[in-house]
C-alpha cells in the first residue's frame, strides 16, 4: 500500500472514529499532496510524500516554541498530536550515532575540511536522510565535525 493510500485510509478511519485531530492533520498533508502534484502537474511517488509530511512537521515544531511562550496549553497539546501523527508516518528516525556516521563519511567523500564546506557536506547528506532526521540536527553535526577539523 503507497503512502497516499495509507494516508486516505487514515482519514476514513479517522472520520469513522470522528477523531478529529488526526482527521484534520491527514487532511493538510493530502492537501500539501494535491498543492503540490497540481502545481508540478507530476504524480508524487512515496518519497515525495514523505517530503511534504517532512515539511509539515518542521513547520510544527517550528512553531512550537511560541505557543509555549503564550501559555496555551491546549494548542500546544494538539499541536504535540498532530506531531506524533506525523511522524508515524516517517521512516523510522535515524539516532545520533547512525547521523554521526553518515556526516563522517560525506566529509571523507567531499573532501571537506572548514565550515566553508559545509553545503557541499550537506548536498551530500541530504538525499540520505530525508525525512528520517532533521536538517537542524544533521547540520548542527556538521558544523561540529568540521570546526573540529580545522
């Protein structure tokens, strides 16, 4: 079953059960879909749909800092929701070490040795991980790596 399938079967259950959170963040990530396939007039396979999902839940934790600030914790709980939702969805998330290795061997592939570096490092990366770390997280190893190097 493609991701697109699993996503409208998703959302029938989830109107059936009238489990509204996950009916509406289901919603949004076909609604990016569709964006997306009308704008490119293309058929999104199973990896761009995880692109769009990856979009999704960075601009959710992108905004989760501020609704901590204003103290709502109902928005901030649903906003945690729709969250766990997204990333069931996911490839399963790559841990510190593997992400470790994987900068390692891009910076021996590239040849890099200063920060200057650091986008031909991450071209690199980027292919490998998408939508199974955050681009933050994986830079963030970057940066240390080469001002180690240096």
């Amino acid at each position: 079953m493609s991701l697109k399938e699993q996503l409208f079967a998703d959302l029938k259950t989830a109107m059936k059960e009238k489990d509204s959170v996950r009916k509406d963040t289901v919603q949004l990530i076909r609604s990016g879909i569709l964006q997306i396939e009308k704008d490119n007039k293309v058929e999104l396979d199973d990896d761009g749909v995880i692109e769009v999902i990856t979009k999704q839940l960075k601009s959710r934790r992108d905004s989760l800092p501020e609704f901590e600030k204003s103290g709502r914790t109902d928005l901030l709980e649903k906003l945690n929701q729709e969250i766990d939702i997204l990333l069931g969805y996911l490839p399963e998330q790559l841990s510190e070490t593997e992400i470790q290795t994987i900068v390692e061997e891009a910076i021996k592939e590239t040849g890099a040795s200063s920060i200057k570096e650091m986008g031909k490092v991450m071209s690199v990366i980027t292919p490998k991980i998408i939508g199974r770390a955050d681009n933050k997280i994986v830079g963030s190893f970057v940066k240390k790596m080469l001002q180690g190097n240096q």
